[in-house]
C-alpha cells in the first residue's frame, strides 16, 4: 500500500460512525404500538348470539334480560322476520350504548338470501306462500343451508294461552298477565286446576312455568297447547324421587301444528330451564330449576328409561307420564333422523332405576 494509500484509510477510520437501524423486528413492534394506539378499543361488554332454528327478537331477548329493541338497534335490522339460523346477532349490555353494535352478520355466503319475496304479489318467493304475518310458517335455512320450515308467528292473542287438557278434553283460555305484568292470582287459580293430577289432587303452580308458557304461545302464534301431564304426586314406581312436577315446576306438553323437535328447539333457549325431549313419546317436558339442563330419553312407555348419556340431570322417564295416550289433535310430530330410536344408546349404558322413597340422593 503506497502513501496515499495509507493516510486516506487512516481518515477513513477517524469518521464518526453512523447509528444502527433497528432490527425488523424492533420496527414491526413498534409499527403495531402504534396502530394499537390509533385502533378504538372493542366494547367487551357484548356478547355475540347465534341464532338457531326457530329463535325470534324476543325470545333472545328474554334470554339475555334486555329488551328486543335495544337488539334490533345494536345491529341495524330493518326486518327482524328475516333472521335465519347462522346468523351472528350483538347482544347490547347495559356498559354498552345500544346502537353501537355492527350489522347482524351470516357465517353463511348465499348472495341469493335477500331475493326473498317476489315484488308483484308479495308472496314469499320460495314457498309461494301469502307473506301476510302469521298467516302461515315459513322457510328458514339450517346452519347447512337446507330448507327448514320456522312454525314462528306473531302471537293472535299476546299474554293469552289456549290450553287442552288432554287427560279430561277440558279447554282453557288464560290471561297470564295483570296490569302489574305479574302473574294474575285467578290465572294462578286456573293453571293449579288445569295442571291437577289424573286423581284429581292439585298443588300451587310455579310461577315462572306460566310466564314461560307464555312465551311460548307467543313464539308460536298462540296456537293451541295441548298438556298432557303436570302436577303429579310422588309413586314408587317413578323413576327421579325429586321431580320436579311433584312441585308443580314442571310440565309435559305439545303445541298443536309445531313438530316437537322445534318445540324442544325453542325451550333450550330459555334461561334455567330443563328440557326433556322423548323421541318415541308424544311430549317435550320442561320445567323450571336454578341451571339448564337438557337429555334425550330414547325408551318407550312402560320401559324403563334409555339416556342420550349417563348422569343426565333428567327430571322423568316416559313411563312417569301416565296421560299420554291420546292422539294428537294436530300434526303428529315425527323424529328427526339423527335422533331417531335407532340411534338411541343401549340399556345398558343408561338404564335408571325405580326410585326409592325418601332419602335417595339421584338428582333431579
């Protein structure tokens, strides 16, 4: 190396050196800080509702304890009758202003779904049925896309519900409400009488079971409720010591034209309430309790009790209703093909045993 050589690398290297970069890394934390900081926070107060078969505004809204119109304001919804199964609903909590939800969303992409109604005669485009409300049920889509019929109607006669009692053909119409919106003491009256057993003993009836009762005639356009049991006092042959119709919280009933898989559909969306479905029975119980619970009961009357799984908190077994062998005034419910009795467990799996007086410590 000559001279000039040597003393243009000895300056070199008495430059000032240049500061770093940041590694990619570094830049990409601090890249997220800061649209972190630019992002509005998410409200974590709402919750998210999927809707299912046969739900409508008001019975989610029942479900969640707010009201259908704060719903219908969080999520924009010009059409409430338009709600199909998959859709993704924002449920408005008090911590939250109720208009600011986003629009209800479907996990579904089917870009024909809003060509519902033909813009001539106002007839539902599919089914080619009066659009008129609760004149008809209409079509509905599953979470697979298929055609399913919603029996969902706006109520005839809101807080009215049409019973039969199918164990004395006696007829019933009952005012739920007061003024008050409480349950009326001579509506209280009229259901202990209604609900009395094959013997003709009665028991003060829950409250909450009306109300709920309600909410179902309202759900299903007020169509008639056939009951087919209710209070029944305690024998040794049942099969669940606790019952909960001993206490008058339970009960066993139809909705005349609505297939009871779509009932029990429904009944699994109200809070604390225990469903029981009997795909080779007539009924679909429920009743009241402090959690939910819901079991299949595959085993015909007079056998005893085959469970969709052991240690269900299962209230009865079908050979407990002893009023149900009478024909259905309505359309006779069929089972769906997945819960059909041949695919029931085997006996042995869920086999319950006679309960034993007092004392025993099976659950209700």
């Amino acid at each position: 190396m000559g001279p000039a050589a040597g003393r243009f690398a000895l300056a070199l290297s008495r430059l000032p050196r240049l500061p770093r970069l940041p590694r990619l890394p570094a830049l990409a934390s601090l890249s997220l800080g800061i649209v972190g900081l630019l992002t509005p926070s998410v409200a974590h107060a709402d919750i998210q509702h999927v809707v299912g078969k046969g739900h409508t505004i008001e019975a989610i809204a029942n479900r969640y304890h707010v009201s259908a119109k704060a719903i219908v304001e969080a999520n924009h919804l010009t059409d409430v009758k338009r709600l199909r199964p998959g859709d993704v609903l924002i449920i408005p909590t008090k911590d939250s202003p109720a208009g600011s939800g986003t629009k209800a969303k479907s996990d579904k992409a089917d870009a024909t779904s809003a060509k519902k109604t033909d813009g001539k005669d106002g007839k539902d485009a599919k089914s080619g049925k009066d659009g008129k409300k609760g004149s008809v049920a209409s079509l509905a889509k599953d979470g697979q896309g298929r055609e399913t019929t919603n029996y969902a109607m706006k109520p005839k006669t809101p807080g009215v519900i049409h019973v039969k009692r199918l164990a004395t053909n006696e007829e019933f119409d009952i005012h739920v409400s007061d003024r008050k919106t409480k349950v009326a003491p001579v509506t209280l009256k009229t259901f202990e009488k209604m609900m009395r057993s094959p013997n003709g003993m009665a028991h003060p009836i829950e409250p909450r079971l009306i109300s709920l009762l309600a909410i179902v005639s309202n759900h299903f356009g007020s169509r008639k409720i056939e009951v087919v049991s209710g209070f029944r006092p305690f024998t040794p042959t049942q099969y669940n010591p606790h019952s909960n119709h001993m206490h008058g919280k339970a009960i066993d009933f139809r909705v005349v034209g609505v297939p009871n898989e779509t009932l029990r559909d429904f009944c699994r969306t109200l809070k604390n309430v225990g469903c029981g479905y009997y795909p080779n029975s007539v009924f679909v119980h429920m009743d009241v309790r402090e959690q939910s619970a819901f079991w299949i009961d595959y085993s015909k009357p007079g056998e005893a009790p085959r469970y969709n799984a052991p240690n269900v908190d299962a209230d009865e077994g079908a050979s407990d209703v002893h009023d149900e062998n009478h024909p259905a005034t309505g359309e006779t419910p069929a089972s769906t093909p997945a819960e059909s009795p041949s695919a029931a467990p085997s006996p042995s799996d869920s086999k319950a045993e006679p309960a034993k007086p007092e004392g025993s410590s099976e659950a209700n």
